[in-house]
C-alpha cells in the first residue's frame, strides 16, 4: 500500500514524505519502569528503508497517515 506520513517526524519516517508501505501484526517488546512487556502491535514498515513504526489500534494509523492518494501523487516510488 501507498501512504502519505502526516505524523511529527520519528522512526524513521519524515513528515509529508510518501511511502510504499507493508503492515504486519507483531509482538514488541516496550519497556515500562525496569520491566520489558510485549504487547501486539499493527506495524508498518516502508518497503525501500528501515523505516517502521508500531501502532496499537487503526485509529492511530489513521491520525499519522494519508492513504487515499492519487496515483500521479506516487508514481516516482
């Protein structure tokens, strides 16, 4: 899929930059106090770095991401 990042700049991916994108869903491991916890994530990684973020629901996907681009938007990835 192709996505639009409109979140501050972090992880990797820079504000306003247009990504190819692959999700999965997976355990990360974050840390809380002195203690490491799993928790399962939605994760999605740009196809052509090592960008990645993990997010814990579609609604925090949505509030970082554009993805009802218009194919000219993304024909140069």
């Amino acid at each position: 899929m192709v996505g639009r990042f409109v979140g501050e700049t972090s992880m990797g991916f820079i504000h306003g930059k247009i990504y190819e994108l692959k999700s999965s869903i997976e355990p990360i491991a974050f840390k809380e106090g002195f203690s490491t916890n799993m928790k399962t994530c939605i994760v999605l990684r740009d196809k052509h770095s090592k960008a990645w973020c993990p997010y814990s629901s579609l609604e925090a996907i949505l509030r970082n991401w554009e993805f009802n681009l218009i194919r000219t938007e993304y024909n140069h990835i």
